[in-house]
C-alpha cells in the first residue's frame, strides 16, 4: 500500500521506503505537517523503482525491505545519480551496518528508535546543503599527480578518475577553505552536514566519510597525507603549495 501527496513545485519532495506500516504512515503524516510532499512505499520493489525516478529532493530509506533491502537500493541509487539526498533508518545501530550505509554514499543515518524532532532536524540539515561552498576553488590539487575537480564530483590522478558523492566534495571543499587550520568534527556537522552549531547529536558520520575519502585519495589510507587528523583538533586537508 502506498501514501501518496500530491507534488506542488515550492515543496521539497519526499520519498519514505519503509515497511512497518505504523512508522510509514507516522512518518509521512509529520513530513505533510512539516510542509513537505510525501510519497511513501512499503517494500523494496517499489522503494527501487520509485528511488530511481529521480523525482525526489530526499529518500529516507529503512535497511530491512522485502525484496530489496536498503543497501542494494542504495547502491542502485548511486550508481544512477550521485547527487541523490539519501537518509538510511536502521534497527542495526552496530558499527558495521552504519559503516556499509554510509560507504555506499548516504548522506547520514538514523537508529531505530529514532526522536521524530532529531529526524526533521536531520532531514533539513541535508536538503539546507546541496552544494558546497560557492567561493571554493574550482579545482583542488593534493600531490602532483592528484587533482579534484569540484564542479564534476571527480578526481584526476595517476590510476585514473575517482568518483565522490556530493556530500565527500562538500567536505573536501570545506577543508580545502580551511586548510590552515585543524577544523573541529562539530564544525564540520555544522557547516557542511548544516546541523544548528548547539545540536546534540551522536554520529560518526564525519569519521567514515574522511575514512571513505582516506581511501579514495590517499596512496596508503592507514598512514594519510593529505587528509590528516590532528589529536584533539580535527582534520586538516594538505594542499600542494
């Protein structure tokens, strides 16, 4: 069964793949009163079909499907648009599934049971941001041999081109404007993730994304280079000079 609200264009679009009915139907009616539009669908069949559309400002995508689980629609959704807002809902907490959702590029994750106001919040956080910073550099050279290309969510380098999500270039950009200096993980959930600078909020998704960038730029990830952590402060991206 599926809960559909007619589009209107002002609106920002909302595509819910869950299938306990109760939290579908929870969910869709706080995102309507929020002023959102809402599609939302019970199983991975039509949570794929739908998630491909390309239709939607923001999937909010539970792991544990019928037919398609969350990670394979995930997956699918990358390899068709990069660019895609994705927020996974998740039961399994462990480290391993926040791990695997957030490598296979979404855009941050939320635990069953989950406070309706933090998912919101979250919600808003990603759609606040759909580009990074407009006064970064066009392009972005690490080492020699390693240029990243902002505008085109790429990298240039010896073994050939690298793919970013829009949310790694975000973050690489933010550093790359900051490269000075350490920049705090909760400067870097405000800034680039845009939760308010106050906000209580207990994730890791900072950590795997430079993780995931370390292994993307880095000739060897254990022992980085150019995507440093500085004890106590942060990281700091390296930029050739």
């Amino acid at each position: 069964m599926r809960v559909s609200i007619v589009a209107m264009s002002d609106k920002p679009t909302l595509l819910i793949v869950e299938d306990e009915a109760a939290i579908r139907a929870g969910l869709a009616d706080v995102f309507v009163y929020h002023g959102y539009d809402v599609e939302a669908v019970a199983d991975g069949e039509q949570g794929m079909r739908q998630a491909l559309s390309g239709r939607f400002d923001l999937i909010l995508l539970d792991v544990m499907l019928p037919v398609h689980n969350g990670f394979e629609i995930l997956e699918a959704v990358r390899e068709h648009d990069r660019e895609q807002a994705v927020i996974m809902l998740t039961a399994k907490s462990t480290d391993d599934d926040v791990v695997q959702g957030l490598s296979l590029g979404a855009d941050d994750y939320v635990a069953k049971p989950f406070s309706v106001t933090q998912l919101v919040l979250r919600v808003q956080a990603v759609l606040r941001r759909t580009r990074g910073d407009p006064n970064a550099p066009q392009r972005l050279r690490l080492r020699p041999d390693l240029e990243i290309d902002p505008g085109n969510l790429c990298a240039h380098g010896a073994d050939g081109e690298v793919a970013f999500t829009r949310r790694e270039m975000q973050l690489l950009e933010y550093l790359a404007g900051h490269h000075q200096r350490a920049v705090p993980r909760q400067e870097l959930l405000h800034k680039v993730w845009g939760y308010p600078a106050d906000a209580d909020i207990e994730t890791r998704t900072v950590d795997i994304h430079v993780a995931k960038l370390r292994r993307k730029l880095e000739v060897d990830p254990a022992q980085p280079q150019s995507l440093i952590t500085v004890r106590g402060g942060g990281y700091r991206l390296v930029l050739e000079t």
